[in-house]
C-alpha cells in the first residue's frame, strides 16, 4: 500500500521532485550502493526523501563525490530494500531534497549508529578524511568503519568505552542503541548529540 507522503509528492511532482539518473548499483548483502549522477548542494549529513515506483517514501543520507551514492540495508522485504534490489543503471530517481539532517562541529568527531547510520558515517568520512572514527553496531562491511558485534547490553558499553572524549559525539540510529549508549557516556561525564532514525514499529523519525 503506497503512502499518503509519497502520493502527496507524486502529485506535487516537478514542484518540489528533482531527479537523478542512477549510474551504477552493487549490491554486497545486505547493503546496496547505488550510483546516482552528481546532486548539487550535498553537505555531509544531509537527507534525501526517495519517491519509490510504489509511491512510497524512504529517507536515504547521499554520499557526496564524483557521483553521489546512497546505501540501502537490505533488512527485510519492505518496499526501500525492495527498491533498492529492482533499481537498475538508467533508472529516474526522484527525490525531495538535499536537506539538513545531522550537523557536526569542525574538527574531530565520533559518529556511532548501526546498519541506518553507515552513510552518515560514510559521508562524513570523504568529507573530513582522517577526522572522523565511525563506531557500528552489527556488521559494517565498509572501510573505516569499526563494527561491535553481540548482545546490546556488551556492544554498547563497548562503543561508550571507545569513544575519544576530545572528539564531537553524535549518535545515530535506533532508539535504544542511542539511548543505551548516551546511559553509559553520561557515567563518563561525555556530551553527545543524538539523531535516532528509527524505533520498533516506526518506519522512520525524520
């Protein structure tokens, strides 16, 4: 069943939609990364709200280069996994978007999350190369990226532990990977800023 964002936008078309072309698409299970031609005006944590072919919307973080590139998690047969699996090179994307999402300070910074989070982390890393120290909870077949696998109980005191206090802290993701980990900063006296994407039975938090 499409959603009534994505028929709103559907039916607002050329007035708010700008399009890209999609180049190329990998898929390395369970991540897809699809190429899109250049999207002006990408920052480094930005979103894009993708209108799907079944008029539902998902919110993906573009990954600014050569090409801008998005990375799906393909986590379940749902209709942003499912379009990520059937897009093919030569595709239309039609999105809403860039617009701001997460913001961080100049310098060094921490960006912990899970699978939601790795263009976050991503995105941050080709802008600041060398800045940025990515903390993944669950598989994070990326490089640069540091995985902590387990129970949530051990794999967040662990991402807590090791994260630089002289570094900006954001964390992403689900609710309670963000909740739980923001209980164990507060034991070291340790600030962070908190962007959770998703909760239990929520499709998104944008």
């Amino acid at each position: 069943m499409s959603s009534a964002k994505g028929q709103l936008l559907r039916w607002l078309g050329d007035f708010v939609l700008n399009e890209s072309t999609v180049r190329a698409v990998e898929i390395r299970e369970p991540f897809a990364t699809i190429e899109l031609d250049p999207i002006v005006g990408v920052e480094p944590g930005d979103k894009i709200q993708v209108l799907l072919p079944s008029n539902d919307v998902r919110t993906y973080t573009p990954i600014a280069g050569s090409f801008t590139r998005l990375v799906a998690h393909l986590h379940a047969d749902t209709p942003g996994p499912r379009w990520a699996r059937s897009v093919r090179v030569g595709d239309r994307v039609r999105f809403k978007g860039p617009d701001r999402c997460v913001r961080l300070p100049e310098g060094r910074v921490t960006i912990v999350g899970d699978a939601t989070s790795i263009a976050t982390a991503l995105a941050f890393a080709a802008a600041r190369p060398g800045a940025v120290t990515a903390l993944i909870e669950g598989s994070a077949p990326f490089e640069g990226l540091r995985s902590f696998v387990g129970e949530p109980s051990h794999t967040h005191a662990a991402i807590a532990e090791a994260i630089d206090p002289s570094s900006a802290v954001v964390l992403t993701g689900g609710s309670a990977l963000v909740q739980g980990v923001r209980s164990h900063l507060r034991k070291r006296s340790i600030d962070a800023k908190t962007k959770a994407y998703w909760a239990p039975g929520r499709v998104g938090l944008d």
